[in-house]
C-alpha cells in the first residue's frame, strides 16, 4: 500500500475525484497498467545488494527497449516503486 500523500498526488495527476480518505489505494495491476497505457514496458526488480536488500526498484522502457529511464528510487513495497514510477513519467511528460 501506498501513502496517503503519493495516493493524493497520483490521483491529483490522473485526473481521479476521490471522497473518502479510504478510497485511495492503487493496486499494483493498476500502477503498471497506467505505465503501459503510456507506452512504456516496465521490469520490477527486488533489489538483492547487500545495502539495499529488501527494496524494490523499476526500470522503465520506452519503444523496443532501447531507452532505458531507472526511476532513482529506492522503495520498501512494489507498488511504491510502480507508484513513484508512474508519477516521474508524468513529471517528465509535463516538461
């Protein structure tokens, strides 16, 4: 699960209504869902490094995965790294 704030921001950018405090959950299908609706593949990676362990990260590719865009976080829950994704590539898409 996701953050209360990241929930807001990621609803705040796709455009979401939201009511209730409750209604903010993304399930991961959803996240990586609306990274391929923007025409990127994605690879969720659970970090093994020794300092890291435990963490997820995600590489997101554009086209035929030529371009590779890591997003630079380093997350505890996969859907923080899909949401942290999805809200980079809105970032970069708004520039």
């Amino acid at each position: 699960m996701i953050s209360l704030e990241k929930a807001r921001a990621l609803k705040a950018a796709l455009g979401y209504v939201y009511g209730s405090e409750r209604d903010t959950e993304f399930p991961l299908d959803q996240l990586l869902a609306e990274i391929e609706k923007r025409g990127y593949q994605w690879k969720l990676y659970k970090n093994i490094m020794r300092f890291k362990t435990g963490y997820y990260d995600i590489a997101i590719y554009e086209g035929s995965c030529e371009s590779v865009y890591h997003t630079p976080f380093a997350t505890k829950t996969p859907e923080d790294a899909a949401a942290d994704a999805l809200l980079w590539l809105m970032g970069q898409a708004g520039k």
